[in-house]
C-alpha cells in the first residue's frame, strides 16, 4: 500500500521540500522491515491481549510501521499467528525430531531431553504464550485451533508416542495405553507454562527447574518396568 504523498510545485521553499522528503524516508524503510519484525511483536501482543484483542493496527504499532507495510506480508490476524508459530514451534520440534533420530542411548534419556528441551525452548520463553492463547481461545477461533493441531500438537504427540513405543520394545518401559500415556506426560508441562503466562508473575526459574525435575521422577518411576535397569 503505497502512501498518498500530496505534490510540490517547484516553486516551493526548501523548508517545504525537506519537511516531505523527511516524511517519506521513514515510510521507505518501514517497506524494509522485516516479517520476522512484525511476528515478534504479534507474539508479544497476543501473549499480553490474547488472539481476540490484538489489532493489526497494534501489531503494526509495535512493531513500528504503517498498517500498509504489514499488509504486505502478512493479510489477516490469522496469517501472523501461523508466522509465529511457524518461526518459533516448528523449528523446536524439527530439532526434537533431530534428537530422537540420533539418539543412541536409553529411552529415559532421551525423554528426558525431549521434555527439558521442550522447556527450554518453548515453555520458558514467550512462545509459552501461544500454549495459553491455544487453550483459551481456540473454540472461539476453530482455525488457528486446526492448524495449531496439525502443526504441533500431531508432531508433539508422535515423538512422545515413539519414545515410549522405543522403550517398551527394549524392555525399559512397562506395556501400558501409550495414548493415555502421552496424555499425563503433557499436561503438567503445558499447566507450568499456563502458570507462568497467567497466574504466576514472578515464578523463578529454580522452581520451574524443582517442578520438571519431580515431574520427571514420578514420570520414570511409573514407567519402569520392574526389574529394568533404567
């Protein structure tokens, strides 16, 4: 969206004709900026409003171009949530995917990265905002509920289910309903995020750190098969 830029005769004064060229040089920049600008501060304002209260005008705002300029990249509310979690969530669980790949050791081991690093990388951070924005919102916005589903919860749900599959098949895990299962990993972990994005302000990170860590050991010592050295 090209601004509207009234014309100057020649015969204009140079206080004239510099009061406009200094108008348009910040708008010239502004085309410049870019997405990944304008996804950092539709995250920030959908974990301080929530998907329904934040405006593209105040995505554009925070992040310091015109509503034109946004539309340039981005042409609804939705497209940004999908950015956002295109640029942050997938790449963690690309990188999740990497490890379960590589991993040569125990199962309990490799839970164990997968779960912390989830932590690191999303629960810990602000991305931790679009797990509360998700639960929330979603029945009021039943898109970005599908696509959030498709895009992460799906791939989350996989990679929990083949480390649990892996350490049943080595005899490290008991035989269990591997789907209920993969339910009670997740939940505390998505609570601890919700807490830090709503009730809790001031939680410090060695008490995030005390929760995973019991969550963990509950977690291990339920899984065990008996006799299994794990």
């Amino acid at each position: 969206m090209n601004a509207i830029v009234p014309s100057v005769s020649s015969s204009a004064s140079p206080n004239v004709s510099s009061s406009i060229s200094d108008t348009k040089e910040p708008r010239r920049r502004r085309k410049d900026a870019r997405p990944s600008e304008l996804t950092a501060a539709a995250l920030d304002l959908f974990v301080e409003k929530g998907f329904a209260a934040t405006r593209l005008d105040d995505v554009a705002a925070r992040a310091g171009v015109s509503k034109g300029t946004l539309y340039l990249y981005f042409d609804s509310k939705e497209a940004l949530f999908k950015a956002v979690v295109e640029e942050g969530i997938v790449p963690a669980l690309a990188a999740a995917e990497q490890v379960l790949a590589e991993h040569g050791g125990s199962s309990v081991d490799l839970l164990r990265d997968l779960l912390f690093g989830w932590w690191q990388q999303i629960g810990a951070t602000r991305l931790a905002g679009v797990t509360k924005l998700i639960v929330s919102e979603s029945r009021n916005f039943p898109e970005i509920a599908h696509y959030y589903h498709e895009r992460v919860i799906i791939r989350g749900r996989a990679l929990l289910r083949t480390v649990l599959q892996r350490g049943i098949a080595r005899g490290e895990f008991r035989q269990l309903d591997v789907e209920t299962a993969i339910d009670v990993i997740i939940a505390p972990l998505l609570m601890l995020a919700i807490w830090r994005c709503s009730l809790c302000f001031c939680e410090q990170e060695s008490d995030a750190e005390t929760y995973l860590e019991t969550h963990f050991d509950l977690l291990v010592h339920g899984l065990r098969l008996t006799g299994a050295q794990i």
